[in-house]
C-alpha cells in the first residue's frame, strides 16, 4: 500500500474465472472503485491472466500489502431454502484484516435477475468484501457495510444505503494512511452518486429484490422477506 497527497493507493489482484464479459466486469470494478475512494483510497485493480503470460499483470509475486479478489462460481446448485453467500472474506483475527475475498458470480447473476442490474449488485459485493478486508468482520449499521440488504432498498436505491458510511470511510481511511487528521473529510459531500446518477437512475427502473441479503460472518446469505 502506497500513500500520496492523503490518498492510499491499494492494489487489488482480479482472478475471474467465470467467463464474465470484461465490459461488465469493467463496470462492477468501476463501482467498487468509486465506493472506496470516498474514504481516500484509490483502488488499482489488476486483472489476472494466468493462462497468458505475456499479457498478465499478475506474472510476479505478490506483495504483501496486495489483495486478492477471486470471482468464481459456486461449487453446486442451491438447494431450495438454503441460504447462499453472494462472497466471503477471510479476516485475520489477531490483525482484523484480510488479504483473500471471494466473489460468487452466479449467486449474484441469479439474485440480481429481474432486479437490479447485475453488474452494480456484484460492484458492491466486490466492495463490501473489499471493506471487510480493511475493517474486520463486524458490521455496521447503515450503509454498505450493514448486515441486511432489503428489497425495499434495492428498489429505492438511496445512495446513502449503497456507500460507505461516514465511520466505515473514517476508519477506513485512518487504516490505510494512519492519520486520522487526514481523515477529517470523509463526509457525506464525497458519497458516490452525488455527481454520478446515470447508474443509479438506470437501478431505479428495475422491480424489486425478492428476499433480502444476510451476511453471517463473512458471507452475504438471502432469507425470506420481513
């Protein structure tokens, strides 16, 4: 992690395997980009390649400061009524920080059909995985970083539900640069969204979500409707 003029630098590591069009695996980097750049990190995502080495950026060793996100597809076919994680990370307990989150591909396809568009629904997983690996296992209690994910905020689409929340970005913040002074700005005024709309307008459109989003732990997992 490198920092300049109060912003750290983070460097990601991207292995998709899933086959995702790289259009819409831009659009979902693009996002989660944007989330964490309001608590004054600027992401650089590095797409891996490992079965072409003359144009893969992952062909060296990994620093240590580097994460790594993995976006698979999940193991077997849900059975009907069991939860399912749309991602996880794994957090070191002495530490409260990761370096590996995973990604399911499919769970969030299938939970964003007819919903919401599919790519901002995996942006923000990708981002709430990603703030998991900066700020422990703990969740909050509004925000991106929350437990629940309701229908009713999907459909609403209210920024404020898919940003970060002022505390999540202080702290993220004062995690990477380790100097809460310069941590100072992380106010609403930098939500996402603010300025951007296009995307959010698009959301707006799509019905509802049929159940909501859990996370036990580290995972995200759907249950029936309150």
């Amino acid at each position: 992690m490198r920092a300049l003029l109060g912003v750290a630098v983070v460097v990601v590591r991207v292995y998709d395997v899933t086959g995702i069009a790289d259009a819409d695996r831009r659009a979902a980097l693009d996002v989660a980009q944007e989330l964490l750049a309001s608590a004054n990190a600027h992401v650089i995502f590095k797409v891996c390649h490992p079965d072409e080495s003359n144009r893969d950026p992952c062909n060296t060793t990994r620093p240590p400061e580097e994460r790594i996100v993995r976006v698979i597809n999940s193991p077997a076919s849900p059975r009907p009524g069991l939860r399912e994680s749309l991602g996880n990370a794994v957090v070191d307990a002495v530490t409260n920080t990761g370096v590996l989150a995973t990604i399911y591909a499919d769970r969030v396809l299938r939970r964003a059909a007819g919903r919401i568009d599919h790519s901002l629904l995996l942006g923000r997983t990708i981002a709430h995985e990603l703030g998991h690996l900066l700020l422990g296992g703990t969740h909050s209690k509004s925000g991106l970083m929350r437990e629940f994910w309701s229908d009713q905020e999907l459909q609403r689409n209210h920024v404020t539900d898919w940003a970060f929340a002022p505390e999540d970005r202080r702290r993220i913040c004062a995690q990477l640069l380790r100097a809460e002074s310069l941590c100072s700005g992380n106010d609403d005024s930098t939500l996402p969204g603010r300025t951007r709309t296009a995307r959010d307008a698009r959301s707006k459109l799509l019905p509802p979500a049929g159940d909501h989003l859990r996370r036990t732990l580290f995972d995200f997992n759907p249950r029936g409707p309150l």
